[in-house]
C-alpha cells in the first residue's frame, strides 16, 4: 500500500451501501404491514374513504363551494359493491359531478352503517339510485371547512368468518379520524 492511499470506504461508498440498507428494510417494512389484507380490510378501507373525505372537504374549502357525498347502493352497480359519488351545489340544487377524481367503489364484502347527527340514516332509502340524480347527499362538506357530523360505520365478513369492524367519523373538533 503507498504511503497516500486511503484507508477505509469512502464517503460515496458508505452513502450506496446505506441507500440499499434502506430500500431493502422498506420492502421489507411494506410486505410485513399490519399483517394480511383479509384481515386489516375494513381497517385499509376505513382509511380510504376518511382520506376522501378529508380531500373533498378542502376541496370545498378552496372552491368556495358545498360539495356533497353521495352512497350509490350496490343493487345499482350489479352487485360490484357501494361506490362514493361526490356533488356539487349548483344552481340551487345538488348536481353530480363525475370529474371530480375522488370516486371511489367499495367492495361488495363491505356492509355500511352510517349515523348522520346522531341518527342512523337508511341507506337503502337514501342511497343514490340509477337514473336519480338529483338526491340530497348524505354528507356534506362545507366551503368553512365544516363537514356535517357523521359516523361511518364499514364490516368487512373475514376468511376466518370473524367480523372486522372500523369507523370513520367527525370529532367534536371537525376533524375526521378513523377508529377500529
């Protein structure tokens, strides 16, 4: 070895070594999870629609515009399960908004319960039906940045036969959290 030569790694050495450490203990991280998809489905869902929810109500913030939440009922979608819907406020009436990128289908597993201010609401009844555009949404989210009180309740019949239950739901504060 001559006198001048370094000894040890160098700095981009260390910095590669440690980037492939990392990418292997994420892919590691984000196969393991919570644990399998059957059994975290309500939960992973849950998340989801509370995560729309969240977007449509800074959506209505930032339009200076209502925007509402619409359930359309699987008998409507050849049993392919419920699908959010989102509306606007136009004209002095509720109007479907099919641009909106917040759409979402739930699967046909999932059972929905919902509470509106404390009181349970039909589904079944307010559900939105084919060809019936004009329903009043069963949420919705104010340009002040309220959203109408509510608790979604998702279960989800597991493989096992057990049933997972998750909610989403308003706190006194107006912020939207999901609980299981």
């Amino acid at each position: 070895m001559s006198p001048g030569a370094a000894r040890g790694f160098s700095l981009v050495e260390l910095l590669v070594v440690m980037a492939i450490a990392a990418l292997l203990v994420s892919t590691v991280a984000f196969s393991v999870g919570r644990g399998s998809d059957a059994d975290d489905q309500a939960l992973d869902i849950a998340e989801d629609v509370s995560q729309l929810i969240g977007l449509a109500s800074n959506r209505a913030v930032v339009m200076a515009q209502p925007i509402g939440m619409h359930l359309r009922a699987p008998e409507d979608l050849a049993d392919e399960g419920w699908q959010l819907v989102w509306s606007r406020w136009r004209n002095g009436q509720w109007q479907i908004d099919d641009d909106m990128e917040l759409q979402a289908e739930l699967p046909p597993s999932l059972q929905l319960d919902l509470w509106v201010e404390e009181q349970p609401v039909d589904l079944a009844r307010r559900g939105l039906q084919s060809g019936d555009e004009s329903n009043e949404p069963v949420l919705v989210m104010y340009p002040t940045g309220e959203t109408t009180p509510f608790i979604l309740q998702l279960s989800v019949q597991t493989a096992s036969g057990e049933t997972q239950l998750a909610r989403v739901a308003t706190q006194e504060s107006g912020v939207i959290e999901t609980q299981w």
